[in-house]
C-alpha cells in the first residue's frame, strides 16, 4: 500500500516536472504543429526562433517559436514536415549557459521527452539535415512577416523596418526573415519558397481554453495595475511616476512584461493617439487616458481607463465620457457567435441617430463602422489575422479589444478599452473589475 502511494506521487510530481518546463500541455502544441501540417502537404515549414540580445537584455524567445514549440532557448529552429507529417527541433546550448538564463535543465538534456517533439537535433546540424531533406518537388515555407518579441506586432514592426531601413536609400537591407527567403532561393533554385505567415496568422486567430486563461490572467493583472494608478493619481503628480507603477505592479504580480508600452495622455497630448512620453506633471484640469496592458507567458492583454486628475469629472468630461459608455454598453451587449462587427456598427448609428445625433460627422466615424476601433489580441497585443472582414461573422475563441475612442475638444478625450472573448452564448469581458462609470470612477478616487 505504502509503495503504490509513494509511486503514484512520484508519477505526480514527474508529470508536473515535465510540465512545468512548457506553458501549456504537449498536445496543445501538437496540435497547433498538426494543424500547420495540414496547410502544407507538399512541403515544409522553418520557424526560426530569437537570439539573445547584443543589449544585454534577458533573452525572451519570438512569439511562433513558442506558439508551435514552446521552448524559450535562443536560437532554435523547428522544421516542421508537412510531407512526413513529423517535427524536428534544433538548438545548442550548455547546461552552465542555460543554468545561467534560468532555462530548465530538464529541457536541455531531455528536449524530446519534453516537448514532444519528433526529433532533436544540434543547431550545426541543421543546414546538412536540410540539404538531405529537400527533394525537387518540396516546397520550402517559411514566415515571410517579421518574427515578434513581446511588445511587438508584425506588420507594425515590418512598416518601420522598410520606412527606416529598407526604403532608405542609404541602407537597404531586408529583414531578417526577408533575408532568410534570399538565401534559401539562392541554395535551393529549382524549390519553390513559399510564405506561411497567412497560416499562422489564421491558426493564431481563435484561442484554445488554455490560451485564454492565460490572457485572462494578463487583462486582471492589467486591471490592478489601472486601479493602483488611479488610486495614485492628484494633480502635481508626474506622469512618470504613474507609468513607472504601472510597470511595478504589472511584473510584481508575475508578468513577462508589457503588452506594449504604457501610454498615459494628459492635456494636448490627446491628440497623438500613442504619446508615452510622461513629461508632465498633471494639473487640476488634466483628464487622463491610460493604456497599458500586462503579458504573461507570451500572452498579451490590452485595457484602457479614462478619469481626471482631479478625482471629479467636468460637464464636458462627463458628457464625452458618458456616450462613450453607452456605446461601449451596446456593443457589449451584442457580442455574440454569428454577430458581425459591422452590424454592431449599425446599431449604434441607429441608437446614436435615436438621440439625435447626425452620424454624418466625422467623430461618428470609428463608432459606427464596427462599434469601435476592434482589434484581435494574442500573444500581440494586435494580433494578426488573415483575411478578416468586418463583416465577418464572431466565432468562439476570438480574443479581441473593445476599444472606445472619442474626442470632445482638443484636451478631452476618452479611451475606454476591455479585453473580450466571445463564447459559446455570448462573450465574457476578460478585463472585468475597473470602475467604470462615472460615479464609480469619482467614488474610486475620493480619497486620493
């Protein structure tokens, strides 16, 4: 009896070794592997993953090594054969190296065991594999995107790439991954080299239950971070210090890091959509948007706040603040599966005009086109998605932001931003729990 309880703890605590070196279950990333695998039956795909910084900054892997693979070693490669329906897995790291980046030992000795993944091979390894794989008629896929660090979004990433690099006339160079397709049409002429990253992108769009646990986790932890930035926030505070909290809160309460770089607005600032510069110091009249977003694991959450620095709203704060809410409530109430974001938008154009407004003005815009400016998160914060329409019907599983934007005058303007998913009868809103109405905000900030 003693003996068949001692080993079946010790099974316990192997299986939950084992899985403590990967984010999620083997089989989630099989999965996603076998999916990939069905969109290239004729060939195979090269996901490469992150070196370690030349900054000297901890190493953090590329955000599709880890969707298909899992493994936060720097410079693996995964070929994953769509032809022979199998995965191989190359890196070289030693056990000091990786002892010294806090990369499981287990992982490095045991990457099989632990990943699940078919084969291992060392990183020197991989050109000879590859020449030997190839046959004439296989096809060689590989991301044509930028590769994402946490904090970064492809298609943002790769417009400042060719506007700062490529397009000019004194530099030129590709990226990365635009440099890999170079060389591998110039060792392989007679092989076809083909983008994966629309696969990727659509395998990304729907969340397992796994996945959006884990945002869950990153849209609460953002929340608190709001609610301790709230409480903090008077006139005479700096804006840096408000964005330092946020931070401090964020990866005090186990994040990986930022979703993206915590935006706080103030004054004229509204204007510029995107300003983290934090140099003021708020005054009584400031009315304040933040945006920020914690990460954990690799998965992204984005929430924004809208109050003022003074703890008690103006007429015209209210007023902005307040249809912004009711769009925000119509739009809440109507995520559903089989609900398009653009009939969310016509409801609110119908429900606006109701009030009287002409839906005719330019401010009008953004709210009835889809209900507000939407955008799908994952492990980006704007996470990629082939081929969306807005008039395409919600589905399960699709992680989005509920982002409601509007402007009354040039230093007032709102943001107030949830991070949703829809389910099987409805959504849930990930980032539930702020105070959000305007009572509820200047109760919140009474007694700062």
């Amino acid at each position: 009896m003693k003996t068949s309880l001692i080993l079946t703890l010790l099974l316990f605590f192997s299986l939950n070794e084992l899985q403590a070196q990967l984010t999620f279950e083997k089989d989630e990333y099989r999965n996603r592997r076998e999916k990939l695998m069905d969109r290239i039956p004729d060939g195979i795909a090269i996901i490469r993953g992150a070196s370690e910084s030349l900054a000297g900054l901890p190493f953090t892997q590329f955000n599709n090594m880890m969707y298909f693979a899992g493994v936060e070693i720097p410079d693996a490669i995964l070929i994953v054969d769509g032809e022979k329906r199998e995965s191989t897995l190359f890196f070289t790291i030693d056990e000091d190296h990786a002892d010294s980046e806090n990369i499981p030992l287990d992982l490095v000795r045991e990457p099989v065991k632990i990943t699940g993944i078919e084969h291992f091979l060392p990183y020197e390894d991989f050109s000879l594999t590859l020449k030997n794989r190839i046959t004439k008629s296989t096809v060689i896929y590989t991301p044509f995107s930028p590769e994402e660090y946490i904090g970064e979004n492809s298609m943002e990433k790769f417009n400042t790439f060719k506007r700062n690099v490529t397009d000019n006339e004194w530099d030129g160079r590709l990226t990365r991954e635009m440099q890999f397709v170079a060389v591998l049409n110039q060792r392989f002429p007679e092989n076809h080299v083909s983008n994966c990253t629309p696969f990727i992108w659509e395998l990304r769009k729907f969340k397992s239950k796994a996945e959006i646990d884990l945002i869950r986790k990153a849209a609460q932890l953002s929340v608190e971070a709001h609610k301790a930035v709230m409480k903090a926030t008077r006139p005479g505070v700096p804006e840096v210090e408000l964005a330092a909290l946020f931070q401090q809160v964020t990866m005090s309460g186990g994040a990986k890091g930022l979703a993206f770089g915590t935006i706080i607005m103030s004054d004229k600032n509204h204007a510029y959509g995107h300003y983290m510069q934090y140099d003021r110091i708020l005054g009584e009249k400031d009315f304040i948007i933040l945006d920020g977003g914690a990460n954990v694991s690799y998965y992204a959450s984005d929430v924004s706040t809208t109050f003022p620095a003074s703890g008690k709203f103006t007429e015209t704060q209210r007023e902005i603040y307040e249809l912004g809410l009711f769009i925000r409530e119509i739009c809440q109430k109507m995520y559903r599966p089989g609900v398009s974001l653009t009939e969310i938008g016509a409801e609110v154009k119908k429900e606006l005009e109701k009030l009287g407004f002409d839906t005719s003005e330019p401010r009008f815009n953004l709210w009835i086109r889809d209900g507000g400016y939407n955008h799908s998160i994952g492990m980006a914060v704007h996470d990629r998605m082939h081929s969306f329409d807005r008039g395409e019907p919600l589905q399960p599983g699709f992680v989005f932001a509920c982002d409601i934007m509007g402007q009354a005058d040039d230093v007032t303007g709102i943001r107030i931003e949830d991070t949703v998913v829809i389910t099987e009868d409805g959504c849930e809103i990930l980032s539930s729990g702020l105070p959000r109405t305007v009572d509820e905000i200047e109760a919140f900030m009474k007694n700062n």
